[in-house]
C-alpha cells in the first residue's frame, strides 16, 4: 500500500513540477563560448561542475553535487543583490557563503585535500574492519550494532534505523570539515597585520566558532535520540520516518512555537517527507540505470547503448532537479523555524 502510494505522489509530482522550487532550476541556461550550454552562471561553480564530471564520482553523488552547487548560485546571486543594496556592510553573509564553498569542496574530496573521511555510504573498506563496522564511529557502530541484535525491530524499521544512523554519520562529516576550515582561518589570521583586516577576520572566525558550537549541540541532540530509539525503539505515534524531517521537527519543537504554529508545520513537513521520499526513490532508480547502462556497454550494441544512454540522462537530470526542490524546501523550512522561533524568544 505504501508502494502505491509513493508511485501515486511520483506521477502527481511530475505535473506539479513548474511551481515554486522548478523555476530557478529550469532558467535557460547561458551559452559558453563554444556554443555548448553553460551549467552555472557563476564562474567558479561551472569550473568546480566540469571538474566533478571527470571524477570517478557516482551517480548519485554527482547529482547530489550538482544540487548543492545549484543551492550556491541561488544563494550568491541573492548576495549580490543585498550588497548592491548595502545590506551586508559587515561581510558576514558573503563570510557564510565562502564557507558553504569551501564545505562544498572539502565533502566531495575537491578541496586538494587527500581526504580520509569516508565519503561514500556504502560498508565496502579498504581495510580490515569488524564485521557490523559500518558508520566509521565506534559509538554509532556500537549503537547499531546492539539495535540490530536486540529483536526490536522490524526489517522496514531497520531500514529507517539505518538512515538516521547513516544521517547521523554525514552530520559528524560536515563537523568534521567546518572545524577544519576554522583551524585554517585561524592559522591565516595570526598572519595578518593590517588591523582593519584583522578585526573583519575576527568576526569571521567568531561566526564559524558559532557554528561549530550549533553543529556540537545538534549532534548531541542527535545522538542521544538515536540512543533513545535504539533501546525503545519506533512507538506508534511516531510523527516522520525520514531523518531530515525527523532533526526539523525536533527542531521546532525546541523554538517555543505556539500549538497552531507546530500544527500548520507539521502539516507542512509530511509534504516535505513525500518529497524525500520521491527524490530517494528516484536515486535508487539513478544507480540502478547506471548499472544497465554499464552493462549493456559491456554487450557493444550502440543502438542498445544509445536507447539507454538518453534514458540514464534523463533520469540523472530528473534527479539533479528533485534534490535541489528538496534542499531548497528544506533550506526553507529550516530558516522559518529559526525566525519564527527567534520571533517568539523576543516577546
């Protein structure tokens, strides 16, 4: 039943598609100066783009790049706009926009960087593990590990188990690289010598000190339902499966929201769980092309190889879409629920 009615929300979403996240994304797109469409308008992110597409990246990962690239031309074009208007006199959105760059490079390994986190969310290593090792944290690992051999779960809610444990995971990856990009901007400003330069620095690495210490609390946060859920496991009122909807929910249940307010959102977020759901399923569906595609290049049938190749492109493009629909809503829903909570601390 749940099946059909993710197909049902799939053949609807495909007509709804020129609403409020499709018209940024289906602008027409400039030309280069070799006639060939360009795919961002912002110099860097096409440079960063063409360099991404001769990477052994995956299918889904180079979507899911593609997406965050796209959330970043959206988000400094609007930059531009406010300082044309004098609205960031003291540089901290274009601060926040450089580093949402730099975070953007470092996670897919094109920072110059040898990465040695763990990139891809598969279990496969190159080195000797204990079997049941999959989430390179020992904690996480012995979280699941327990969850898994408890009894408690069903295999559809090991599966959700999964994604919040994986969910959890990618949250320690983006600590990880923003408290490295702090200790970089630490060590370039105790080499600066204009003071003018020094004290716009200092207000620089006064916000990424904020956010390192947001990011702290949100995966204690994190950590500690997953801990909870471990040993309790899914109860029957549970309000979302997905773990992105699930840490917006337990955020605006933190921002002091009247009951309206969290009822008219929580309405809000079940719409948003469709979209992930639908932009998971159009994932899977991505990789599963890739491997016929791979396949049916091994068999040289260029006709054959030609059929499934327009296919596997639409399909990739069909999926760039969705992830920077569900990024933006949730860029979206996540800026409402700090204003409205901000809003509500004031009073």
């Amino acid at each position: 039943m749940k099946l059909q009615c993710l197909v049902v929300a799939l053949c609807f979403g495909l007509g709804v598609m020129a609403g409020k996240y499709s018209r940024e994304f289906n602008e027409p797109k400039q030309s280069g100066s070799d006639g060939q469409p360009v795919e961002f308008r912002i110099a860097k992110l096409s440079q960063v783009w063409e360099k991404a597409k001769r990477m052994q990246l995956s299918p889904v990962r180079q979507a899911e790049l593609h997406s965050d690239l796209k959330i970043q031309e959206k988000d400094e074009l609007q930059w531009k706009k406010l300082k044309v208007e004098g609205l960031d006199e003291n540089g901290e959105k274009e601060a926040q926009l450089r580093r949402n760059f730099n975070v953007i490079l470092a996670k897919y390994g094109m920072d110059g960087k040898r990465d040695t986190r763990s990139l891809e969310s598969n279990s496969l290593k190159d080195h000797d593990t204990k079997e049941g090792d999959i989430f390179d944290d020992p904690r996480l690992d012995k979280l699941w590990n327990k969850a898994k051999s408890s009894g408690k779960f069903s295999n559809e809610e090991l599966l959700s188990l999964k994604r919040e444990f994986q969910h959890h995971k990618d949250k320690i990856h983006e600590y990880t690289i923003l408290m490295d990009t702090v200790s970089r901007t630490e060590e370039i400003h105790k080499n600066v010598i204009s003071p003018l330069e020094g004290d716009a620095k200092e207000h620089v690495l006064h916000q990424k000190h904020t956010d390192l210490k947001q990011k702290m609390r949100d995966l204690n946060q994190g950590f500690e339902r997953l801990r909870k859920l471990s040993h309790e496991g899914f109860t029957e009122d549970s309000e979302f499966r997905e773990p992105r909807v699930i840490e917006l929910w337990e955020a605006a249940k933190r921002a002091n929201l009247s009951e309206d307010e969290l009822d008219s959102l929580k309405e809000e977020l079940r719409h948003f769980e469709t979209k992930v759901e639908k932009h998971s399923h159009y994932q899977e569906q991505l990789e599963l092309s890739h491997q016929k595609l791979l396949h049916v290049e091994s068999l040289g049938d260029k006709e054959h190889i030609k059929r499934n190749q327009e296919k596997y492109n639409t399909l990739a493009e069909k999926t760039r879409e969705m992830g920077y629909k569900m990024k933006k809503h949730m860029q979206d829903l996540s800026n409402k629920i700090s204003r409205e909570g901000l809003e509500h601390n004031e009073l």
